[in-house]
C-alpha cells in the first residue's frame, strides 16, 4: 500500500504547485535541488517540456533520474529551486509497478479510479481498458501476467486520470522488443494525438534516440546537455571527435568520459 500512498500524495502536491507556467513550457523546474543528507541528488537542474514534446532523460545509475521524475511528479519534494506543473494531473508510472497481484486488471483499475475520486470510477477503468487494448485481460488475476502486460497497467494507472503530462521512469525494462515496440507506439500515440508530454528516464540509448524528440543528460545531479539527438552528436563531434562516427551508444559513452562521468 505504501506506493500506492506516494503515487495518490502526488495529487496533493500538484494542486498546491499548480501555477502560470512560464513561456510555453506546460512543466518546469528551475534550479532544483535535492539533498540526501550529504549527498546531492540534483544540483541546480533547469528542465522545462511543451505540449505534445516526448523528453528521455538519460544518464549513468546514480545520475538522478528517478529523483527528478518524482520531484516533477509531486511524490518528493525538492530542497531548492521551482517547480511549476500544470493545472489537473501529472500522471506517474514508477519503475516498480505497484499493483495487487491478487486481483484482477479490472479490479486493479478500478481500486485506483476510486482512490483517486473518480466520479465513475467504472467508465474511467473502462475508457483505459479500450486506451491500452488490455480489455480481453479484464478478468485475469495480475500476478499470471507477461511483465509486459503488467507494465501496460501501471501506464494505465498513470493515464487514469488522463494527465497532460505522463512520466515514466525506465518504462521498457524486461520488456521483450515486441513488446518494446507496442509500448513505444503507443506512448508516442499519446503525444501525438493527444498532445500529452512524456517525460521518460532509460538505459537504452537507441530508444532515447529514436523516441526521445529532446534528450535530457544528467550525470551526478547535473545536467550536461538538454537538445535533440542531433545536438548531441553535435557536441560529441566537438568533445569527443573519435566518437562521433560511431553508434549512439558509443558516441554517448565518449560524451560523459570527456565530461568528466
Ligand atoms: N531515498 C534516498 N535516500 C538516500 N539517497 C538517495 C535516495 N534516493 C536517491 N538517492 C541517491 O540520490 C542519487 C540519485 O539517485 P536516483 O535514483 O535519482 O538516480 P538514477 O539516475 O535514477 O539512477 P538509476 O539509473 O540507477 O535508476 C544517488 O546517489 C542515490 O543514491
Ligand atoms: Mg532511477
């Protein structure tokens, strides 16, 4: 239950940092930091996303990535710095899936439409079994479903509420590429057509590439780059020459050794 809290308080927190975004961003923080005891987590980190915009945040373990998200999220609070998000939800899917195992998708759905007040929580835990193809697995127990199908109902949870921002933290572990590929359709599908902005944490560099529109680099709770993909070769050309020629990864790998990570 105790995720399931986190994930609810988060409600609490948009509602009191809801405010006029700046310029065009529908979500922003400016020099946030967060502390864990000595340790900073983030040291000063601007971020700002548009409508529609699909964002990867990328970066070493430890870089804070998931630190981020869940201050953008409203489930941790930041030690310094601003955070505006926008009117109404910001949905979040936790690398850890927190579902009851025991029931079914169905129910799964339905619990989180009521913790979250839904009006009808039974037309919403309906509209998200159509919105991710999961309604012939309506009556399975969750606990018999591929890791896969899983993570579609976290997403699900997250959607509920049909936020306008959506952010995933390493969304695709343990997915196989088929199942990759239906994610990605379907989270680009998002921006797309509903002009909803992901903001997405991975390892997979490649996936960082082809999906994120904009790649945010963070390394030791800073960010080191924040542009397209192109940018970033760019860069990489300028720092690390040798590497530019090379995959993705590879180019990326030289970024953050001639920055110092
Ligand atoms: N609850 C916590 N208590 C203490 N330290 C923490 C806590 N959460 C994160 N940290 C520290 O903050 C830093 C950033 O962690 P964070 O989880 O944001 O990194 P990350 O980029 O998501 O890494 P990974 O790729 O491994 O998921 C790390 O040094 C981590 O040890
Ligand atoms: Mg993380």
């Amino acid at each position: 239950m105790h995720n399931n809290l986190r994930r609810l308080s988060r409600i609490a927190f948009a509602s009191v940092e809801a405010g006029a975004g700046i310029g065009t961003a529908v979500i922003e923080a400016r020099k946030l930091v967060k502390r864990f005891g000595a340790r900073e987590a983030l040291k000063g980190v601007d971020f700002e996303a548009s409508t529609g915009e699909l964002v990867a945040v990328i970066g070493p373990n430890g870089a804070g990535k998931t630190t981020l998200l869940s201050i953008l999220a409203g489930i941790s609070k930041a030690d310094g710095g601003e955070v505006h998000v926008p009117e109404g939800e910001v949905g979040w899917v936790p690398q850890q899936a927190a579902l009851y195992r025991r029931l079914t998708v169905e129910e799964n759905l339905l619990l989180f439409a009521r913790l979250e007040r839904h009006a009808d929580p039974g037309a919403s835990a309906e509209e998200m079994l159509e919105l991710t193809g999961l309604g012939e697995r309506r009556g399975e127990v969750v606990a018999r479903l591929s890791g896969g199908n899983q993570q579609r109902i976290n997403i699900a949870i997250g959607l509920l509420a049909r936020p306008s921002v959506l952010l995933l933290d390493e969304p695709s572990v343990g997915l196989d590429p088929r199942q990759r590929a239906r994610l990605w359709e379907f989270v680009s599908a998002l921006a797309e057509t509903n002009g909803t902005t992901v903001i997405f944490s991975t390892h997979d560099i490649q996936e960082a590439e082809r999906y994120g529109g904009r790649l945010l680099v963070l390394a030791d709770g800073e960010a080191l780059f924040d542009g397209s993909p192109d940018g970033l070769l760019e860069a990489v050309r300028r720092e690390a020459s040798e590497a530019a020629d090379r995959d993705f990864e590879t180019a990326f790998v030289a970024f953050l050794h001639h920055r110092g990570h």
